[in-house]
C-alpha cells in the first residue's frame, strides 16, 4: 500500500484517479481549493478509512508524507483559467514547485498533469512530443499555456539539480462523467445544451478538429506512467488520435440525446488552436502498449447519462 497525495483531487480528473487509486488498496490524500472541483464528485468517497480530504491552496505549500505525487490542481477551462490568470500561474508555478518540495522531502515519484495547450497553435500535426509549440506568450491562453510549460521546466530542473523522480505526461481534451456542469469545455457544452434543448454553440466555421479522450483511458495512462521505469521521465502524449470537427461532434451529441437543438456560429476567440491531435507512438512503447479503448460515440453515451441524471438532481430537467 502506497500513500499517493493527488493535488486537485476534488476535480473532474482527479476524482476518477482517487477512485481508482483507492480501489487498487492504496492510501488517498486528496488536495484541492474547490476553484473547481467539487466535494459532491468525492464526497462517496468519505467514508473510506483510506482516504483524506484536505482543504489546501497549492499556492501556499503544504507537508505531508507521500511515496507518490500527482499534480493536478490547476484550472483546466478556458473560462475559469482567464477568470484570475495571475492566480492561474501561481497555481501552476507556485504549485509545481511546492508539489517539487514535498517530493523532494519525501524521495517520492512525482507526475505533473501537463497539457497539449504546451504545443499552442501547432503547425506540426500531429503532435509528437519532440515539437517545441507555437504559443503567444500574452494571449488570452498565456496564463495557462506558460504556466504549465514553466511547471515541465521545473520538473525538469529538479530532476537535473535534486535527481527527482519526475514524470510529466501532456494530456489532450479528456471528457467524461464527474466534468462541472458550467465546465465550459465543448463536450460538456455540447451535451447540456442539447439536453436543455438550447442553441448548440460553435465558434468558427466548425470545421477545426480536436481530438477527444475518454477519462477511463487517461486514469490507464496516467497510472501506467507513474509505474513506468525511473529512466523514462516524459513528458508524453497521452490522448485519443481520432480526429472530429466541431461540426461531426456537435451532430454525434444531437444524434445520441435525441435533442431538438439547431447549431448557432459565434467568432472564433483569439488564439484558438485550429487543429490538434496527440502522436502517441512513445506511449505505446513506453508505457506497456497504452492506448485508449473507448470510441467516442461510447464515451459520449456514457457522459450523456452523467449529465442527465446530474440536470435532473439539480432540478433543471425532468
Ligand atoms: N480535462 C482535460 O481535457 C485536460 C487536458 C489537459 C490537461 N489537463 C490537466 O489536468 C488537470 C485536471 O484537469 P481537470 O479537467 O480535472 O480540471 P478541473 O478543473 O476539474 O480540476 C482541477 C482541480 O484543481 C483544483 N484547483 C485549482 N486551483 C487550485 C489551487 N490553487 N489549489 C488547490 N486546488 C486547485 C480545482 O478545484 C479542481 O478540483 C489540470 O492540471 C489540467 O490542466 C486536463
């Protein structure tokens, strides 16, 4: 048994590792600030003599024992990551660093959730990991982009000065059950508006193209990765190659909810990345065959139902 400390536990990804985490015996601590994550997506969870829940700022820093570290807290959408961006770098510097300290103290393994934002617009495509990204540097996007593109360089700098063990894996738009209602992120979006039966908003022409992950197949690479050799350190893809336009995902989610919604276009906000799709060949060399599982029409059920039970608790559709 393991004591794994999970920054942003409380959150959409987060809460599916602690479960997982949990269920394979070892010991939970989870950290998070609530920005936005939720207690209802681990309150289940509570009763559980293996896991703790500790209310914690990651820009404040914070001791505890842990064999290993994973570090999620961070705002993920675009909409609550521009709410604060000077609060959003600290998150993702002042956090890394205070994650460092603690696997530092603790000779723990430590993976840092990085992001495909780390590759901004590309004009490589796909992405291997070995393309070193176009970002604006003071777009809208920047505080989130150069904080986790400074966070893989304190990984790195920690492991060069302190010999960590340090993991980084660039994880590409995930969806699944436990996302935040008003996430903001387009699955989510997609799927309440068509279960509310609102105009399904896409910006642009809806012919740029991303690619969509179920959570399942993350939690697998994320896991795989910590287990993974001390030499291999990352960072990695971790993703779905498949490759949809907003236009093919928009009809999938009216396809699958049965929903009355028609499409409404709004202009494409600045920097938006035009194309995007993970190269996961070293994930599937490194990391024992790794590749997700789940199609997207699959995953979208699945989420579809999250949803729809998560409106009607709330009182918004019977
Ligand atoms: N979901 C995706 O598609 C995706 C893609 C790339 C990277 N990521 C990364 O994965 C991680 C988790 O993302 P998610 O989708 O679960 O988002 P999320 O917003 O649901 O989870 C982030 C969690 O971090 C917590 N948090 C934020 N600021 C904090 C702070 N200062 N102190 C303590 N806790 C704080 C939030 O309350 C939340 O529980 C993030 O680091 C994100 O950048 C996610």
């Amino acid at each position: 048994m393991k004591r794994i400390v999970i920054s942003g536990g409380a959150g959409f990804i987060g809460s599916h590792l602690c479960e997982r985490l949990l269920r394979e015996g070892h010991n939970v601590v989870c950290l998070d600030n609530y920005f936005t994550g939720c207690r209802e997506n681990i309150e289940h969870l509570l009763d559980d003599p293996n896991f703790e829940l500790v209310e914690h700022d990651l820009i404040d820093p914070y001791h505890t024992e842990a064999d290993e570290i994973y570090n999620l807290a961070c705002p993920a959408s675009p909409v609550y990551y521009q709410h604060d961006p000077i609060k959003t770098i600290k998150t993702s510097v002042l956090g890394a660093i205070h994650m460092l300290g603690m696997a530092k103290r603790n000779g723990a393994r430590i993976l840092q959730a990085s992001t495909s934002e780390v590759y901004g617009d590309p004009q490589v495509h796909p992405q291997p990991e070995s393309y070193w990204g176009n970002v604006n540097p003071i777009g809208l996007r920047a505080c989130y982009d150069e904080g986790k593109r400074c966070a893989e360089s304190l990984f790195f700098s920690y492991r060069m000065q302190h010999g960590l063990n340090v993991k980084i894996i660039r994880i590409f738009n995930t969806y699944g059950p436990k996302m935040n209602l008003e996430d903001g992120r387009v699955v989510s979006n997609f799927i309440v508006q068509a279960l509310l039966g609102r105009p399904i908003t896409i910006y642009g022409d809806g012919s740029q193209t991303r690619s969509f992950q179920y959570v399942d197949d993350l939690i697998e690479g994320m896991v795989r990765m910590m287990a993974s050799p001390d030499d291999f350190l990352g960072p990695v893809n971790i993703g779905n190659p498949g490759e949809f336009t907003m236009l093919e995902l928009a009809g999938l989610v009216i396809g699958l909810t049965g929903s009355g919604s028609h499409i409404e276009f709004k202009p494409l906000p600045e920097d938006d990345p035009h194309q995007r799709r993970p190269d996961i060949t070293l994930a599937r060399e490194h990391l024992g065959g790794w590749q997700p599982t789940v199609q997207l029409e699959e995953g979208l059920r699945k989420t579809i139902a999250y949803f729809e039970e998560l409106l009607r608790k709330h009182g918004v559709r019977a």
